[in-house]
C-alpha cells in the first residue's frame, strides 16, 4: 500500500513551490478563491449575522461581528469565527449599537421619501404593487418636488455607499462616531469606481434571484431562493465589500500613518496582512536559544498557551486590541 499511494500522499516530498517572480494571480481569481476555501467558516459567520440581527435594532452588532471575520479573510488572515465575532462585538458594541440604530432610521426615511415622491409623481406605479389605482390622480409637482426628489434618491445612494465603510471603520480605526461618519462620507464621495463595482455585482446578484422567482413562479422556488439569501448573502457581500474598498482605505488611511509612524504597531501590520520589515535586533530574538545549555541557568519550559490565549496571539485582551 505504502508503494501504491507513497507518491500520491508522501508530504515529505518537494513539490514545485511557487515560483519567485510568478506573475499576481488577478483580483477576481483571488476572491473566489477565498470564498471557496472559507465557505463553510462563512456560512457560519452568517448564521451568528442572522441571530444577531434578530432584534433589528441590533444590526450595528450584527455588522461589525461580521465585518472583522470578512476583513480577516479578505487579507487571507485567519479569524476564529465565533470566538472573533463576539469578541468584536462586546469591544465595540457601545459604539456599534447607535451605529446601527442611525443607519436603520435614516435608510427608513431616504426609502420612505423616495417612495412618497415616487408614487405621487407616478400614481400608476401604484399598481406594480398591487394597489387600485382607479381615480387617482397624479400630483401637480413643482420644482421643489423635483429637488427633494432628486436629493432624496442621491441621499439614499450616498448613504448606502457610506454604510460599505462605517464597519470598517468601527472595527479598524480607534474613531469617535462623528470622525466614523465623516470619513465613510469621504470614502463614498473618493471611492466612486469602488462602490459602483460593488452595487453593480451585489444588483446582478438580486436580479439573478429575482430572475429564479420570476422564472417558476412557484411557493417553493419562492421560499428556497430567500432560504439561500438570508443564508449566503450577507456575507458574501460583507466579503466582496471588504475585498474591494480595503485596498482604497489603505492607500488613504493606513499607508499615511504608518508613513508618519514607521515604527507603530508593527503586529497590527501583520494582522492587516501589510508587509513589514523585521530590524535586524528583531531577526535576532526570533532565533530559538535552549536556554538548558547554558551554565548557570535553571532549564526552562516553554509556556503553554490555552485555547483562548492561542486565539489572542498569546497577548492579553487589553494588548489584543487590532485598530489603529
């Protein structure tokens, strides 16, 4: 058996590695890549998103929880789904709770508005929905029915691109929430190509379940199709989102600081996947010393970790603190 299957399971065996100067593989190779070999940790880092979000008023917990797992995989570090997805959220919850309580008032007023002016410009879109539409006549607008409407639908965008990177923010960066806010603002406005790449993939998605619905209009295509929304959804768009404005955020927000500070916070570095360069005093306490060789000296054990210090890293929970 050993000669049947030596060669197909020896690890001990050199394989061709990976080539020095090998060309990138491209972004959209690498993503899918990710989300295949996470799927499973993701389709549970959805479920905990789910229950989480089951209050509703509760969703800005929902999002950071998820946001630091998806921020992980989308700079191939690894997170202990569960273990990473509560700690994130009992450190930012006092600021993760408002957050959420805000985004869900305003996005209910930007949809509210866009709906009133909507339907009362165009009283027969009244009947996509279901309603009678006999007799109803359409408002005389003015310009300043325009204008709000106008705002209202730019306001809806803006604030959706924003709500790409308020999680990020809360997770990442040490930031009050009126600094959080101002900067998703900046990133909405900056990163135009950015957020337009995301809203058009996560459109194309909708429209390919509402397209199964549409195509066998039955209950249990109806019923399957949300089943693997609500179990898929969330975050594969957490992690498509992470994927695409990380690059955008780094270049403005962390690639300036470490500039300033070259010295700073080198592990938070290596957390975030950034590249860093050891000193030379750090490649020399990196070599392992047995210290029972020495004279003089007791022998000593090497610690050992528990689950839950292996999980920090080996750091306490106030040094296990990756924000900037």
């Amino acid at each position: 058996m050993a000669g049947l299957f030596g060669g197909l399971f020896n690890y001990d065996k050199e394989g061709p590695g990976i080539e020095k100067d090998a060309p990138k593989k491209r972004a959209p190779i690498v993503f899918f890549e990710i989300y295949g070999r996470k799927f499973w940790d993701l389709f549970v880092a959805n479920l905990l998103f789910l229950l989480m979000n089951l209050p509703i008023v509760t969703r800005g917990l929902a999002d950071v929880g998820l946001c630091k797992i998806t921020r992980n995989y989308a700079r191939e570090k690894h997170a202990f789904v569960t273990h990473d997805f509560f700690k994130t959220i009992k450190k930012n919850w006092r600021q993760a709770l408002p957050i959420g309580i805000i985004n869900l008032l305003v996005t209910a007023v930007l949809i509210y508005n866009a709906f009133y002016y909507l339907l009362g410009l165009a009283p027969e879109l009244w009947g996509v929905f279901g309603f009678d539409t006999t007799g109803l006549m359409p408002m005389q607008p003015g310009v300043i029915d325009y204008v709000v409407m106008a705002v209202t639908v730019f306001g809806y965008l803006t604030f959706t691109w924003m709500k790409y990177y308020i999680p990020m923010m809360v997770v990442t960066f040490k930031l009050d929430t009126k600094t959080v806010y101002m900067n998703a603002f900046k990133f909405a406005v900056a990163g135009v190509k950015q957020n337009l790449l995301i809203s058009v993939i996560l459109i194309a998605l909708y429209a390919v379940a509402a397209a199964l619905m549409l195509a066998i209009p039955s209950m249990l295509m109806i019923t399957l199709v949300a089943i693997a929304c609500a179990l898929l959804l969330p975050s594969l768009r957490s992690l498509l989102i992470q994927f695409i404005i990380f690059p955008l955020v780094k270049k403005t927000m962390i690639d300036p600081y470490y500039a300033m500070h070259p010295d700073a916070d080198k592990q938070l570095r290596r957390d975030l996947n950034l590249d860093v360069e050891e000193t030379a005093a750090e490649k020399q306490e990196s070599v392992f010393e047995d210290k029972r060789l020495l004279p003089k000296e007791d022998p000593t054990v090497p610690r050992q970790y528990s689950e839950g210090e292996l999980r920090k890293g080996g750091r306490s929970d106030d040094d296990d603190d990756d924000t900037i």
